[in-house]
C-alpha cells in the first residue's frame, strides 16, 4: 500500500488499509492525523497473499481509526481490483479513485489509493485452466466483531445492498435507466 491523497475533507483522519483476498483479512498500520498518509518502510504495509483462486477479487477499505468504547471504525472509501487483468511477473503501481459503495450512487471519489502490486505464479497454464470455473464462496476468518465489520465494508461498502432499502431499491433503478439509455445507442451502431 502506497500514499492516499485526498482522505476526509476538513478533519484528519487516523488512516488505515483493510486487505481483503479470499479467506484472509490484514490491515496497514495506522497513520494519525494526516489528509494524506504515507505508509514508511518500517511499517505493516506489504503483504504476501497466497492464491487459491486466480480469478478472486482483491478488496481494499480506507478507514478512519476510532479507538473508542465500540470500535467502530468510520470507512472513507473502498476499491476491490480484478487480478485476472494483470499479468504474472510484472510489478505494477496502480491509482485507483475510493468510494463509499461499488453500486448505490451517486457515486463520488473520496481520495486516491495508491498500490505497488507484483502477481507470482508457478504455473500459468494451471491458472488458466482455474480461471475457466468461478470461484466459490470464500469465507474470512476475523478474529473480533470490529474485524468483521471492516471486512464486510470493504467487500460490500458502506450501503449493503443485500438488505432491503429504499435506497438499493433506487440504486437498482438507476442502474436499469442506465442499460436502456446506453441500449439505444447499441441498436444504433448495429
């Protein structure tokens, strides 16, 4: 994990990353006070994350640290990266803009995350030949209730839209006017 640029609006924030990636959960050490943390050497910020599945999506969660009675960390913004869009042996410095949610909009970018990725396979057929099938459902092992609500707001977002709301149910809408729009002008190319 790289700088962020662009966290919080007025106040600091006590950043910190989540990772999530198949069935673990790690998390960067927290940068106090900052609108723009960078994470030192000497600090938890690189992983070795081993694959079960090369087609799993990679979740990252920018938070604000909380340390009070219920722990509960605010999330400023969210990404999850498609690994199979990369290939194995190159090292990679990727820019991806946060969000709160990946599908209720409006959606804003609440900062940039920067990351240095580098994708290791001893077999590249084998992972081909894994990519043909999905994965299947993966379940992380946290080992406290407020790892499991930064896991699932990195995964999720910060609106769940399994749970029924006004606010999914319009997020679904929004997203069906967007198809019909964008179908016409494919009737149109054809």
């Amino acid at each position: 994990v790289m700088p962020i640029s662009g966290v919080g609006k007025s106040n600091k924030t006590d950043s910190f990353v989540a990772v999530i990636y198949e069935d673990c959960i790690a998390k960067t050490d927290v940068i106090d006070d900052c609108l723009n943390p960078r994470w030192m050497p000497w600090m938890q910020r690189a992983f070795v994350l081993r694959t079960m599945y090369p087609n799993s999506q990679l979740f990252l969660g920018v938070f604000d640290y909380d340390s009070g009675a219920q722990n509960e960390h605010d999330m400023v913004g969210r990404v999850s990266v498609n690994l199979t869009d990369f290939r194995p042996g190159s090292e990679y410095l990727l820019h991806y803009h946060l969000f709160k949610s990946a599908k209720i909009g409006p959606r804003k970018p609440r900062g940039t995350l920067i990351i240095r990725m580098k994708i290791e396979a001893d077999d590249e057929r084998q992972n081909i030949i894994k990519n043909l099938s999905p994965p299947p459902s993966i379940y992380v092992s946290c080992r406290n209730i407020s790892d499991f609500r930064i896991a699932r707001k990195t995964v999720t977002g910060k609106t769940d839209v399994e749970v029924y709301s006004t606010k999914t149910l319009n997020a679904y809408v929004d997203e069906l006017q967007a198809y019909k729009y964008m179908s016409h002008y494919m009737k149109e190319a054809c």
